[in-house]
C-alpha cells in the first residue's frame, strides 16, 4: 500500500520527517517496505520556465518552422525555432532552457543548442506532451496572461516533490488502509512515547446545501446479510471536469492517474479514509430506485472495463427497478457510470459483507482498490462521513452543486466490540508494568473508548474499524504496538521450566524415520498441498475423477489438492538439475487428498486425506573425486534405503514380502506386511519424467505412513547379547523360471527354517548360451547359527536337506 508523505501530515498537526516516520511506522507494525522521493511529473521540470514570445517571423527555407525570440526573464531573449502552427507573438509559453531534460515515459532527451535549417535555436517551446503534464500535441501550450515571465515551470504549474512510503500491510489492519487510519496510529505513538504531543485530525467536512424538495430516490435492501447498510446522496448541478492540481498531485503521488473530478473525489476518499465510494449517473437509474439484492443467476452484465460478465446468482448487486448497474464492492457498470456529459450523480457509500465481496471478487477475477479494503473489512460508521467528505470536495469543481438529504438504511447497526480487560493481564503478558494511565492514553489515541474502569480493570468499546480486535489479548498487542517493542527491556535473568513429556507413538516413529533418511543423506522436502490442474491429464497415476479441485483458485498451478506427493518431488528434483545440482536424495512427510462422489453428508469420509512418506533419489550418490569413482543411484541403492527404513520403524524383515506391481513404475516391487500393502518403490517411468523435463533416472518410494506406523507398533523392538556361536554358511546354485523372484526363495526358506536360518543372500545370477533360454541360475547363500551352541555337521545337513526340498516344492532345481 502506498502512502504520500505529504497527504499523511494533512492530518497531523507537526510536519514529521519521512525518514523519522518511517521507522516510528515499521515499530508500529506498518512495516516500511521502501521509502521513494517522487516527483508528480519526472524530472520535475527542472529547466522549464515561464517565457514570452517577443517576436515570431516565418523561417526563411521552411514554411512549417518559425523563428521567435522569447523573454525567460535573461539580460538578452532566447531565439528559438518554433514548429507549432499556434505560436505567436505576445503567448506566454513554457520554455525549455539548454540543458533541460525532458521525460517521455522511460525515454528522455536533453534541450541541446543547435542549428535547424541554418538557424540557431537556443531551447525549446513545449507542448503539453513534451513537459508530461497533458496528452496534447496540436501545438505549444498557451499559458494565461497573467503569468510571471521568468517563473520557474515547477512553480507555475504547482510541481510537488514528495515521498512515498510502501507499507507491507498485513490483512488484519484494515483500521490502516488509509491515510488517516495511518496517522492516527502515528500521532498516538508519537505522542505516547513522549516524542511529539499530535493529534490526528479528522479531514473537513461542511454543512451541505440541501435542497427542500422531497428525496427523489428510494434504497431497499434484499440481502441486509451481504449488506448491512447502505448510504447515498443525490447531487444535481454537477459539472464533469478536471480536477484541481493538489488532488491530482496527492492521487499521481500513489499511482492513481486522475480522471476527472467526480472519479477522482472517489478515489481520494477512499485512500483518505480507507470507505470506498461509487458515483452512478441519476439519470441512468430507472424508476429512482437503488435495489441491493442478489444477482440473476446466468444474467449478462457488463463492467466499466466493457467485459461481459456471466452472473451465477450469488453475486452481491446494486440494482435500478430493472437492470443491474454494479457488482456490490467490486466494479461498476458500464452503463451506469459517469460520463462527460453527466450532471447529476447519486453517490454510493455503504457496507458490504467481507465474505461476500471476498467470493465474488475471486469469482470474477476482478481486484479493485474497494474489494481490497471491502474484503478485509471497512467501518460500517464511515458511510456518512465519506459522503460529507465527498461533498466538500466536489464544491471546489461545482460550486452550483444541490444536495439531497442524505439517505441511511441500517436495518440492524452493528455494535462496536465490548471488551474486559485487567491491568494484570496487560502486565503479565507483556512482561513489564505499564502504568494504567499510559494504558489509558494508548487505548483513547487509538480511538478505543472507555465504558468503565476500576483500579484493577478496564471495560472498552473497540470501533468497527479495528475489526481484529475482538478479545483482551487484541487490546493487549495494541497496547503493545504503541507503547513500543523496544522499550520492553530485556531480564537479567531467563527462567523457564523444563516439561518433558512423552511422543506419541507415530509422532516418534516420524522423527526417528526422519532421522535416519537425514543420517542417510536424504534432505526433507517441504511442498505445497495445491498443485497444477495440468498434471492430471498429463500423469496417468493421477485420478481426475477422484480429484479435488479448488472452487476459487489462485492460479491454474494452484488449481487442486494433491493427490500424490511424486509431482511436487519431481518439480524439486527438476529444479535441482536445472541449477546444476545432479546429486538429488529428497524425503517428504505429507498428505493426500481425494474426492469420494459416492458419499454426500459426511465430509471427512467424502474428502479423505491420508499421510504418506516419499522419497526420491536421482544422479550420483558420491560427488566427483580423483580418487574415487563416482557412484549412481539405482534400484538397489533405494532397495537398501527400503530395508533400513524398514529396520529402523521396527517391521520384522523376516515377514515383509515383495511382489511385481506397476504403478508406473519399472521393476516396481509392492511391500507387503503380514498381508497389508505399506507402499512400493521402482524406477519412474521416462513418460512421468518427461513432464517434468528430467532426463536422468529418478527412484521412487512411497509408503503409506498409517500402515507403516500400524505395522511398526505391532512389533515389539528389544534388544539381546552378541550371539557367541559361529555362523555357518552354506551355498547353492539354483536353476529357475525366469519368472522366479529371489523374493520367492527367501519367503520359502524361511518358512521351512525359522529356528537356524538367519538370513538368505542372493551372490550371482546367470542367463545365457549354457542353460535353458526360459531358465536362470541363482547363486545363493543361507546363514545358520544357532544361539547356545556350536551347530554340528549332521545339524547343518538335515537343515540344508530341509531347504533343498522346500526350494524343490516351488520348482528350483539344485544344480551340483
């Protein structure tokens, strides 16, 4: 939000240096993002002065050009080269000196001594375009007689300098959306930190001249949810015109180009005092009727912008006894509005639901200076005030204005906050004591009244515009942002009491399964629950039918809820590659959402979330070394991520089982827990990458964190001494299917050893000219030991008897 420096002191009684108040406004919470020197018109016309032409005579080879000589108040006139059909002796004329810059946009020139067509010219006569005061270029510009030759340009046409602050305002503060809301919050820390005694004064206002006869219009409220109040004013007399200077140099300060006196009154009190206002034109209001009410659903209506707009029937409308005329607080009707030959006005000032201009606001796409503060919430006392304030200023522009009375509906006034608060509370939470008339001093420059007090407490009534401020511990920071973060002084001493108090169950898990993937050099990746819409039609894991799509999104790449943490894992991944870094290992904790159609009343079960753990690794697991070669993730490097993860949470390995699943994955292998699939892990497909622009391998796990948590605690971890009894190691090649996994061998073993066999490892695999094409040899090892003696040959041989016949039972053959 901009803020002009020198319509801020209109409302304070000191003039306050931009710099000093800028840091007096950043400690009052209304952080000051940039401080900018600005000029109403670049440059500021430095060089420009006041002339008059002397003489001016036609160019002797150039019938277009004419040579004139200008009095700028020098010893000797200036001869300039003239191309404007318009000059002539006795104008007064800006004139550009030597040495002038001129801006046009971002461009700009410098008046230079030269000759043109054999002529000397010494500077330059404007027109309107040339000093940017005006779009004119017909010819120079013509100043009035009474002009001063000599003057510098800067004064004659009333040139400000100014400073501008842009203050980060956080969407609570709608008490600050605007300039007097931002000085009233100054002049009460000024003046309660002892630097300045201030007072914010409210602008003028004046006694309008309100004619006799009977109130032409009529409001009638159809929806007093969406908006409470409503307020206008008929004005008759009106001219459409310019603008006085002044205001056109305070809206140029902030960005606002001016339009014309009744658009920019508008537009000034609302950065004046943060209520919107809009101007339609009476004649165009059919049957003197204004209708509140909500819009026809699938009705057209089209905005100053000239877009025709579809309405859906829930949007707020400001209505004749026929057509629609404005989208309440967002935008007004084309055909409704001021135009030049506009003469009479009906002046809206009302309160519209936050909520409701929020939804629409966002329906439409349309952002407006009043849906912003309509939005945040505005002050439903302000509608008079703001009409009052408009009046007076349009009397500068029409001083034959009439004004009607002003016409009020409020069916139902909102009443101000009512709030009970103790000294004690105030002290406690703020760490210091305050003394309770510094408190009361703070509480009544912020425009917060006292009801009633006692020694120990205080009962006050918060104005509507501070609408964040409902419960003590509001008051309190208010308190706080006034009094000064600064001058809370720091303890000696820091007491603070140690309570420890056990995780939950998954809690634990997660930190300790976090902890490992860290320790494994995996960083944890944090992204956002929205994702693109795109990525449902691109990636065929996604379901569109299942997907939970955003009624009023941000953005097409904010457009849903995710329903797989991969595509955010695969834009980080991407992002990591194009910035050069190829060593990616990224773990993310998060949920997933999805849409059941077939459930209506219950909500958690329509839209059920659940948690899952993910993680991807992509590139070279060691960085490039002279003397090491560098090593690539693959399959087998996420397996043995898989099995420690799985260790570390506690699943017995001995009952977790694998098997082939696609999932768009290659080689992608489901985990399987007593039954219940935990997730799965493979190698993403190249299809899947190519979204994503990724031309290198990425390995993928995604685990399903509720059932791993559930398989975790169904597992008693514990812990026994070192097995002091040797281990016995026995081999066997195995001739297979192809289709055979290692996975089926050790699940088969195991189940007819569970007492010796402590592991199975898979050594080497062969497939060639030496054995049947549709065979496999597997080389394996199995690990016995027993835990309270030395195994005997005759033990190790019934065991490994035991397992060649289990093997045989699923078709390996023992090869000698």
């Amino acid at each position: 939000m901009k803020i002009s420096h020198k319509w801020l002191n209109n409302y304070l009684n000191i003039q306050l240096e931009p710099e000093k108040a800028s840091i007096i406004l950043t400690d009052i919470g209304l952080e000051v993002e940039s401080l900018e020197e600005i000029e109403t018109i670049k440059g500021g016309l430095k060089g420009v002065v006041v002339g008059k032409v002397l003489t001016c005579e036609k160019h002797p080879d150039a019938d277009k050009l004419s040579i004139t000589t200008v009095d700028v108040g020098q010893e000797q006139p200036l001869q300039i080269v003239c191309g404007a059909p318009n000059v002539a002796a006795g104008q007064f004329v800006p004139v550009a000196t030597i040495g002038t810059t001129l801006y046009s946009g971002e461009e700009s020139f410098q008046i230079k001594k030269s000759k043109i067509r054999g002529v000397a010219s010494e500077g330059m006569i404007c027109a309107e375009d040339e000093l940017g005061i005006g779009v004119s270029h017909d010819g120079i510009m013509v100043l009035n007689d009474s002009a001063t030759v000599g003057t510098d340009a800067k004064t004659y046409f009333n040139i400000e300098d100014d400073a501008v602050y842009e203050i980060g305002l956080t969407p609570n503060r709608s008490d600050a959306m605007s300039h007097y809301g931002v000085a009233r919050d100054l002049a009460a820390a000024l003046t309660c930190r002892d630097i300045e005694t201030c007072e914010a004064k409210l602008p003028e206002t004046m006694d309008l001249n309100v004619e006799s006869k009977p109130q032409l219009f009529t409001i009638k409220i159809e929806d007093e949810h969406a908006c409470p109040r409503y307020s206008g004013i008929h004005i008759k007399n009106i001219t459409v015109q310019e603008s006085p200077s002044w205001l056109q140099n305070r809206l140029l300060a902030i960005g606002i180009k001016p339009m014309n006196n009744i658009v920019d009154i508008t537009n000034f009190v609302l950065f004046e005092t943060g209520q919107p206002l809009h101007a339609f034109d009476a004649s165009k209001i059919t049957g003197n009727q204004i209708i509140v009410r909500k819009s026809v659903p699938n009705s057209k209506f089209t905005t100053l912008d000239g877009v025709e707009r579809t309405l859906n029937g829930t949007e707020l409308m400001i209505c004749n006894s026929k057509i629609e005329m404005c989208i309440a607080g967002v935008y007004g009707g084309l055909d409704s509005g001021v135009n030049a030959n506009t003469t009479e006005i009906f002046l809206e000032s009302a309160y519209f639901n936050p909520v409701s201009v929020r939804k629409t606001s966002k329906l439409h796409g349309l952002k407006t200076d009043s849906s912003f503060r309509f939005e945040r919430g505005c002050d439903p006392n302000s509608t008079i005030f703001a009409l009052q304030r408009a009046a007076f200023l349009l009397s500068e522009t029409s001083k034959d204005a009439v004004y009607s009375e002003i016409l009020d509906t409020y069916p139902t006034p909102i009443q101000d906050y009512r709030v009970e608060i103790t000294y004690h509370q105030i002290n406690t939470l703020i760490g210091t004591d305050i003394e309770p008339n510094k408190v009361k001093q703070i509480l009544e420059k912020l425009g917060i009244s006292i009801v009633s007090e006692t020694t120990e407490k205080l009962t006050v009534d918060v104005p509507l515009y501070k609408n964040d401020v409902t419960r003590p511990v509001d008051i309190i920071e208010e308190i706080l942002r006034i009094y000064g973060y600064n001058a809370i002084e720091d303890p000696n001493v820091i007491k603070y009491r140690y309570a420890h108090q056990a995780k939950q169950p998954a809690v634990a898990l997660k930190d300790r399964i976090s902890d490992y993937l860290a320790d494994n050099g995996l960083l944890e990746a944090m992204n956002n629950s929205l994702t693109k819409l795109e990525y449902f039609d691109k990636l065929p894991f996604l379901s569109p039918t299942e997907m939970v799509k955003l009624l009023n999104p941000l953005s097409r790449d904010l457009g849903a809820m995710r329903q797989s943490l991969l595509p955010g894992l695969l834009e980080n991944v991407a992002y990591n590659l194009n910035h050069k870094n190829s060593m990616v290992r990224l773990f993310e904790f998060g949920n997933v959402y999805k849409l059941n159609s077939n459930i209506e009343n219950d909500v958690v079960k329509k839209y059920p979330e659940e948690m899952m753990l993910d993680l991807v690794v992509s590139g070279s697991i060691n960085p490039e070394n002279w003397n090491q070669p560098t090593k690539s993730n693959n399959f087998y490097e996420l397996k043995k991520t898989v099995f420690g993860l799985l260790k570390k949470a506690g699943i017995d390995h001995k009952l977790v089982t694998f098997s082939t699943v696609n999932n768009n994955m290659i080689d992608g292998l489901e985990i399987v827990f007593r039954n219940n699939v935990l997730g799965f892990f493979g190698e993403v497909v190249p299809s899947t990458l190519k979204v994503f622009g990724i031309k290198q391998p990425v390995f993928y796990l995604s685990l399903n964190w509720k059932k791993t948590v559930k398989a975790s605690t169904s597992t008693r971890l514990y812990f026994q001494e070192i097995n002091h009894y040797p281990e016995v190691r026995r081999d066997l090649a195995l001739l297979v299917d192809k289709t055979m996994t290692f996975e089926q061998i050790k699940a088969t073993a195991f189940k007819a050893e569970k007492k010796l066999l402590k592991s199975v490892g898979l050594f080497d695999v062969y497939e060639g000219d030496k054995i049947d094409a549709s065979k496999k040899s597997y080389a394996v090892n199995f690990i016995l030991q027993h835990s309270e003696k030395t195994l005997s040959e005759n033990e190790i041989t019934k065991t490994m008897t035991r397992l060649t016949e289990a093997l045989k039972e699923i078709g390996a053959i023992v090869r000698s």
